[in-house]
C-alpha cells in the first residue's frame, strides 16, 4: 500500500502506524517525539521521515500527559484594543512560538473579578505559565491566584517575587520628564489628566505628578490637578474641555496615554486653545497614532521598544517553567522623552 492511499484509508495516524512504517518499536517513536531517551541520529530520522510520509501530527494531550507540560501560555491584558499592549503581546508570542508554546489570550477590561476568574480558567487549563499585564487587582488577590499557576511573569502589577518574576516602569522618574520639560518651556499651570483605574502605572504616575512638581517648587493641589480623572469612556474630551474652561490658567497638560493626549487635542480645538502656544501637551506611550495627529504628540516612551518587553518577558517565563526555584530580580524600565510639534 502506498503512502497516498494509506493516507486516505486512514482518519488518524497512529504512533503504532509510524513504528510499522519506520521499522521500529513505538517506544523509539515515544523518544523521538519526546526528545527523550538516546535515539543515534539515523534512528531519529527514520522516525522523522516517516511521521512526513505519514502525515503523523503527534497529539498534544498525549504528550501532555507524557512530558507534563501543556505547552500551554496564558497571557492577561487589560485591553486588546491599546496598541501598548499590542506590541508587548507580539513580542511575547513570537518568542513562545519559537519555542513551541501556543497562548491562551484573555482581556479583562480592567474588572478585577474578571481579571481573576480568567486565572481560574488559565489553571483549569493547565497553562505551563501566564505573563500578566497592568493588573487591577490587589497584590494580595494576585498573590493568590499566581500561588495556582505553574509559573508567572507580570509587568506593573505588584505581587509578591515569590509567586511570579516582575517588570516595572520607573513612573516617577517617567512624570519627572514630562513635568520638567514643561517647566523648562515656560509653562507654570499644569494639569494632569488621567483613567479612573487601580493599576500601577495610574498610581505611581499620579505620584511621580505631585512628587516632579513640589521638586520643582510648585504647589500641588489635589483637587485642581486630577479634576479630568474618568473611566474608559468616550466623553474623556468634554472631561477636558471642562477642566480648562474651570482652570483657564493651565498652560500645560500631561497626559496618562496618547489617546487622552488626542482627546486633549480635540478639547482644546473646540476651545480655540492653540496648541502648543496657549497649551502645551504631553502623552504617553508612542504609540503611531502620536505622530499623525495635528499638532504631533509629544510622548514619554519606553527607552526598550515594546515588542522587546514582550519577548524579554518570556524569556523570564521560560527560564521559570523549566526551573521553579530560579531567583530572578526585578526589571526596571526607563523612558525617554519625545519631544514634537504639541509641547516643543
């Protein structure tokens, strides 16, 4: 019988198919397919050739149960539609694919319930690790649903290093170069506006805020500087709009992405606020969307590109999954300004 007609008399081809074809026992075709055991190199091809011939796809629960590991990736983001996630997520599942991991991708919409019964599902699952981004939950709800997991990575979400290795941004000195630049351009009334969220980058931006203007020697007034804070909604630009007719003085805003900054845009259009000249405005996250606006936005951005971050975070995951006691100290990120047409 050849091959082609094997192939159609045939719904699945066996582990027992592939042995009788290359001639050897099915353990040697276990070996192969588990890289494990000593195979010489012309047994390991004879199986190889015959798994094409046959069209033999080993099965992933079998060699689930075989090798236990699922290969199997979970990865938690607050949003799909952020480009900043985006490219950290394109960066961590290419490197996973390379080393044949598949992912398992969930968006929480910030919802810390949700945020922890995608966990519950990543364990039911059996994931062999989960990379975690901004989470929203408490450290101690994340420490508990980490504790489960086979391995974890997380970026600006705080848990304890014992449950998971961790990538931060350093927010503070990030709001220190926005404020400064600011300051140093001549503006003296500042706002700050951002999402009504419990993450870590909202709080420590928040902080990095009102620590960068008190080192300037201006006066920080809660009330005043985060008047504009908002859920993820669409009325984000009359949020604005309201907070510059209420404060006229504010010569310059910092904003917690890009896509307030735009928003920030928007508002002071509808104001006949020139930007940069009567308001300047600073975003985050370069995202592409930064450069085409009129004027251009300028951003605080990571000094590491994205897609970096992503991959950089796998390969911590990796070095956890095939080692559970590996010690691994913290990453901290640092940005860069970018400076352009809307705070020059």
């Amino acid at each position: 019988m050849n091959t082609e007609t094997f192939r159609k008399n045939r719904n699945r081809v066996t582990i027992a198919d592939v042995a009788h074809h290359a001639g050897v026992s099915k353990m040697t075709v276990s070996r192969v397919i588990n890289q494990k055991g000593e195979i010489t190199e012309a047994t390991r091809r004879k199986v190889l050739d015959a798994m094409d011939e046959l069209g033999f796809r080993p099965n992933r629960i079998a060699r689930s149960l075989a090798t236990d590991k699922t290969l199997r990736i979970g990865l938690v983001v607050p949003s799909l539609t952020n480009q900043y996630f985006g490219a950290i997520l394109e960066g961590a599942e290419i490197l996973l694919w390379e080393h044949g991991y598949h992912i398992l991708l969930c968006h929480t919409g910030g919802d810390p319930n949700r945020e922890q019964a995608v966990m519950d599902i990543f364990e039911d699952h059996r994931v062999d690790g989960v990379i975690v981004l901004s989470a929203s939950s408490s450290s101690e709800a994340m420490n508990e649903c980490l504790s489960r997991q086979r391995a974890a990575v997380v970026i600006n979400t705080e848990v304890d290093p014992q449950f998971a290795a961790r990538i931060y941004t350093d927010e503070i000195k990030s709001m220190a170069l926005a404020v400064n630049h600011l300051i140093e351009s001549g503006r003296r009334h500042l706002g700050y506006v951002h999402f009504d969220i419990h993450t870590y980058a909202n709080h420590e931006r928040y902080r990095g805020f009102e620590a960068a203007l008190k080192n300037a020697g201006f006066a920080f007034d809660a009330e005043k500087q985060t008047r504009a804070t908002q859920p993820y909604d669409p009325t984000m630009t009359q949020v604005i709009s309201e907070l510059l007719q209420t404060d006229p003085k504010i010569d310059g805003l910092v904003c917690f992405n890009s896509g307030i900054a735009a928003r920030a845009l928007q508002a002071c259009a509808q104001l006949g606020r020139r930007v940069p000249d009567d308001v300047a405005v600073i975003g985050y996250d370069d995202i592409f969307m930064a450069e085409l606006t009129i004027p251009s936005l300028t951003t605080v951005d990571l000094e590491l590109p994205k897609e970096e971050v992503g991959a950089l975070a796998a390969q911590m995951l990796l070095k956890r999954i095939e080692n559970d006691d590996i010690q691994q100290e913290d990453v901290i990120l640092e940005h860069k300004l970018i400076v352009r047409g809307s705070a020059p």
